[in-house]
C-alpha cells in the first residue's frame, strides 16, 4: 500500500507533464486523458481509504520515504509521504471533487481551442495540493505549497488575452506571495528550533520551546493562511480570482487552494496549542473574514463573485473553528469537506447558468430560468440550502457544531465569537437567497449580449450536469453521514485530539438561534427580491452598500497604505540615498580630487621651481637644527 502514495501524486502529474508538453496531436483526447488520469488518483485514494479502515485509529498512518532529498552533512530532507486520517480526508475531497471538475470542463471547454492546456494546468493542481497535503515535512508542503500558488496563476490567467484576467493573475500571484513569506519565515524559526522539517518531531516537542517563539511561528503560519485562504487582511486577490474560467472556481474555492490554510493550522495544531495568543489572532482573523465575506457577498450582482464573497466567508468559519483548538480542529475539517460538496456544486451551476445565457454573469439580467434548466435549478438550489444550514442538509450540521464550539469558548470571548457566527449566518441566508431569487424566479430580464443576440437558456449537456447531481447529493447526506454516532469525529480524533467545550447555551438553543436567524435571513431577501420588481441596473444604494460593492474598500486601502505607502517609503530611500550615502561618498571624492588639483601644483615639471624647493627645505633644516642646538 505505501507504493500507491507516491502514485497519488503521480497521476496528475504525468498528465500534467504529457499534456503541456505532448503538442497539438493531443487537443482532442487532451481533456479526457487529463479527467482519467484525475480519476486514477481518485481510485488509488479510495483503495488506500478502504486499506486504512481495516485498521485501528492508531495503526492507520502510513508512513513512505522516496529519496533523500537534500543530505548535507548531519542534515537531511527527505521526499517522504505520511498519510493519516486527516490527509487522508484532503486526498479524497481533493481527487474526488476534483475528477468531478475534469468531467465538467469536458463540456464547458469543449470550444477552447488551448483545451489541453486547460487540463494540464487543471492535473499540475491538483498534483501540487497532493504533494501540499501528503508531504511529511515542512520543507516539503512548502514545494506543494508553491505549486498551488503557480497553477492558480496559470489558471486564474489562462484567458490572458483579457486585460482583466491577467491583472487578476498577477494580483492572486503577488497577494500569495506576501504570505508565503511568513510560511518561509516559520519553517526558518522550526529549523532553527528543533533542529528539523519533520511533522512529527516538531509537533511532539512543541511544548519543549518558549512560548514567544512559539507564538512567532504560529502567527508566521497564520500569516501563511491568511494567503492561501483568502482572510483578512489578504483577502483582495479572490473575488478578481473569478476573472479565470468558471471550473477553476469551483477547483480553488471549494476543494483545493483555499482549503490550504485550514488543512497547514489544523497540521499544526501543537504549535497553536501552546501558543495561546496566535490562537486568539486565528480566532479573530476568522470571525472578522466571516462577517467581511458575508457582507461583500450581499452587494455583487455578479454572480461568481457572490459566490466568491460566500467563499471568504465560509473559509472564515473554519479557521474560527481551527483557532478554538481541539474543542475545533474536527469541526473545522467536516465543514471544509461539506463546503467541498456544496460550493463546487454552486460554482458548477453558475457556469452552467453562464452557459446557457452567453456568458452572462450579471444577476440582474438572469430571472424566470428555473423552467429552462431543470437540473441547473434543483442542484444549485440544494447547494443554496446546504449553505444556508436548512435542517438535515450537509451545511446543518457543520455550521451548527462551529457555532457551538464558538459559544463553548466561554466568557465575553465566546459571546462575541457565537454572536459573530450567528450574524454570519443570518447574513449567509440573506445573500444565498438574493442569489436564487435573481437567477431562478422572477420575470425574464434578458439582455442582448456584445453581438445584439438574446440569450436563449438550455441546459447544459450531461458530461455538465453529471457532476452537479453527484455534488448535490454530497450537499444533501455528507453532513448527516458525517453525524451519525459521530463518525467523523471518531475518525478524526486520533490525529487532531478532540475536547468537549462547556458551552452557556445548549445545542438546542444554538440550533434554534441558528434557525431563527436562518428564517430571518431569507424573509428580508424575499421582501426585497421575491415581491418586488428587479431593476436590470442597480440602484445607487447606501453608502455600506457602495462600499461592499468595492470590496468594503480593501483594494482601495491596500493602495493607500501600501501602494502609495510604498511609494513614500522609496521616495525617501531615494532621498536618503542621493543625499547622505552619495553625498558622503561624492562628497569624499571632490574632496581628494581637490586636495590632489592642489597638490599638483607643486609638480609643474620646472627645473627652478624643485631647485627654490630644496633650498627652502634645506633652509628650514638649518634653521631647526641651529635652534635645537641653541635650546
């Protein structure tokens, strides 16, 4: 079984490898070769699954090494592989969901002329995130890690003839690289600690170091996080992000990319634990991006990027989970896995709406298309009620347990965090259901596109379709598998720990608080949307309104603080540069040149000057030595 790790992370890898680089002979079985190769990977997790659930919870881990990697002196790194219960979960959400998102590319790039390019970037992702989630050591998530961060570049960007989508590239590109340097920095401070990359000899000494230096590579860590998830305050690149072909969506924002930060603070769970202050940033960190996403979701008519402002949030609930410690970690991780269900199966169904009305993303100009596409409409619309946390759906159960470890954090801390839960919950109800009353009911407000030409829905062919019933039914029943005797919880807890917190409220109180505020959510959308004529252009709107269309303002602060700040910051470099270091330096050489001009004087090549020269100095010697002798 350990000869079928390494095979996981093969798979795409050789389709990414043959795709990009097998040339033009391979455009028309491209796509299906890099789908296939996809579900390899899926079948060889599944035969690695089944192996490991014949085993007790702490025999499961298997442990491979491939090669040594890098060997200097008693120094060494190994391209090692250790799957366990947790890497496991991403092995599966991540080949699984993903070979959904091939299968579904088939069709909506079946008239891209770079296709198999397409699916080679699409195999070299989900081959870095392998990499990222069963690698044994720090040194090597980091080289998975950055692989992600180039594929969604490629990926983000592979329609670069629009100005818009390679701005978007570049901006996902640098944004993630602010936070890979805090994911450098840490693996710098756990060399420099313990001596190793290794997880386990890390994570079973963590409690050996100083709290001080634990807190530094907690929050270089969450630094990490905040890149690869999207959260505050390095959140601007993912709603600019859905400039990128509608399955690239779905395949960085609900399985793999943004999952990252969860799966690296639950991997390090020991670090956080004794580091109580980096686990009040983490807390924090995903309270406010909750609530931000939520809020940024409700103003866009854009339905990607609504969906996209749902994203931030969600993502924010896990690492709210991730950063309550053991009382969260599973939470965390079942309702990342959830989410993998629903939200790839709401980006999948807006490209299938997109689809069918020529590619229009405006929400405005949707309406009435639920008798045009059936399957469309009853998929999306069990991902809107697994999101929103209708009772018995997938979102029900894991967005109830986060909120009441929120509550169970106790005191003023945990009234706030199950407070802001509940809020984001209210809100999440809000802006789903604006999403599902602009696309679905109504009346028509069909727009000519770019050509004059109306659009004329229908649904979308089945290679579309398959993969957003199969996602509708994880969106329906993972949440209540996952519930049953606990299950997830069991399968999880011997790799992540797990406490029961002491919550002031009970879960029937959570759940009727979260139901409350779910029906509160959805009546204040259908009061604005359902009942009342929607204009095809927006109306100005509030000034919170105004701002969350502009992303509450993040770009426009990152470009007043660090843009213009970095600007400043030059400029008074250059300031510095040009008068104190070049004018010590230049100031230094005109004074030697001028000494020397001088000086030069005295060599004039003349014979009577040299012979007055002598005299005068044999003078002063004469006269020194005449008053010596008198002294």
């Amino acid at each position: 079984m350990e000869n079928l790790i390494g095979l996981l992370v093969l798979a795409p890898l050789l389709g990414a490898g043959v795709l990009l680089c097998g040339g033009r002979r391979l455009d028309r079985s491209g796509p299906w070769l890099g789908t296939l190769l996809a579900a390899v990977s899926f079948a060889l997790g599944v035969v690695l699954f089944a192996d490991m659930l014949g085993k007790g919870g702490e025999e499961r881990a298997l442990d491979v090494t491939v090669f040594q990697w890098v060997p200097v002196g008693g120094f060494r790194a190994d391209v090692g592989f250790h799957l366990d219960q947790l890497s496991m979960t991403f092995v599966l959400l991540i080949t699984g969901v993903g070979s959904l998102i091939h299968l579904y590319s088939v069709g909506y790039m079946a008239h891209d002329e770079r296709k198999r390019r397409f699916f080679g970037y699409l195999n070299l992702f989900l081959a870095a995130m392998l990499l990222l989630v069963l690698a044994d050591n720090y040194l090597l998530l980091y080289v998975g890690w950055e692989g992600v961060g180039l594929a969604s570049y490629l990926l983000i960007g592979f329609w670069q003839h629009k100005p818009s989508a390679a701005t978007a590239a570049k901006k996902a590109f640098l944004v993630n690289r602010v936070g890979d340097m805090g994911l450098s920095i840490a693996i710098m401070l756990l060399f420099t600690t313990f001596g190793t990359f290794a997880f386990d000899p890390v994570l079973d000494r963590a409690t050996d170091a100083g709290e001080g230096k634990l807190t530094a590579i907690a929050l270089m860590l969450l630094l990490a996080a905040c890149g690869k998830s999207a959260q505050v305050p390095l959140q601007s690149w993912l709603g600019d992000a859905m400039e990128g072909p509608t399955p690239v969506s779905a395949l960085i924002h609900a399985a793999t990319m943004v999952t990252a930060g969860v799966y690296l603070i639950t991997r390090s769970g020991a670090v956080f634990d004794a580091a109580p202050d980096a686990q009040t940033a983490v807390v924090t960190v995903g309270a406010v991006t909750l609530l931000f996403g939520a809020i940024v979701g409700c103003a866009k008519d854009d339905i990607k990027k609504a969906l996209a402002g749902s994203t931030m949030s969600q993502i924010g609930y896990m690492i709210l989970a991730a950063g309550l410690g053991p009382v969260g970690y599973v939470f965390a991780i079942m309702h990342l896995v959830t989410h993998g269900f629903f939200k790839a199966g709401l980006f999948l169904g807006a490209g299938s709406v997109m689809h069918g009305m020529n590619d229009e993303v405006d929400m405005r100009r949707y309406g009435g298309l639920r008798k045009y596409m059936p399957v469309t409409f009853v998929t999306f619309g069990l991902g809107y009620l697994a999101i929103i946390g209708f009772p018995g759906l997938s979102g029900f159960f894991s967005k109830d347990k986060i909120i009441e470890a929120a509550f169970a954090k106790g005191g003023t801390e945990g009234w706030i965090l199950g407070g802001a839960a509940l809020l984001g919950a209210a809100i999440t109800a809000y802006y789903m259901t604006r999403v599902m009353l602009l696309t679905f009911f109504g009346e028509k407000r069909w727009q000519p596109d770019a050509n004059g030409e109306l659009p004329h829905p229908h649904e979308s062919p089945r290679t579309m379709t398959i993969p957003m019933v199969v996602l509708a039914f994880g969106s329906v029943f993972a949440g209540g598998l996952f519930s049953i005797n606990d299950t997830f919880l069991k399968w999880l807890e011997p790799v992540t720990g797990h406490e029961e917190g002491h919550s002031p409220v009970s879960a029937l109180t959570v759940t009727a608080a979260t139901m409350l505020v779910l029906v509160i959510g959805v009546a204040i959308a259908w009061a604005q949307y359902g009942r009342r004529p929607v204009p095809v252009t927006a109306p100005r709107g509030s000034l919170l309104t105004r701002a969350a269309r502009r992303d509450l303002l993040q770009d426009d602060f990152n470009h007043v603080v660090l843009v213009r700040g970095g600007e400043h910051l030059t400029r008074s470099l250059v300031y510095v540069d040009h008068t104190l270091v070049d004018g010590v330096v230049n100031g230094t050489a005109a004074s030697v040149g001028g000494l020397s001009g001088r000086m030069r004087k005295l060599q004039n090549g003349y014979a009577r000057s040299y012979a007055v020269s002598m005299f005068g100095g044999a003078a002063v010697l004469i006269a020194a030595t005449l008053l010596m002798r008198a002294v």
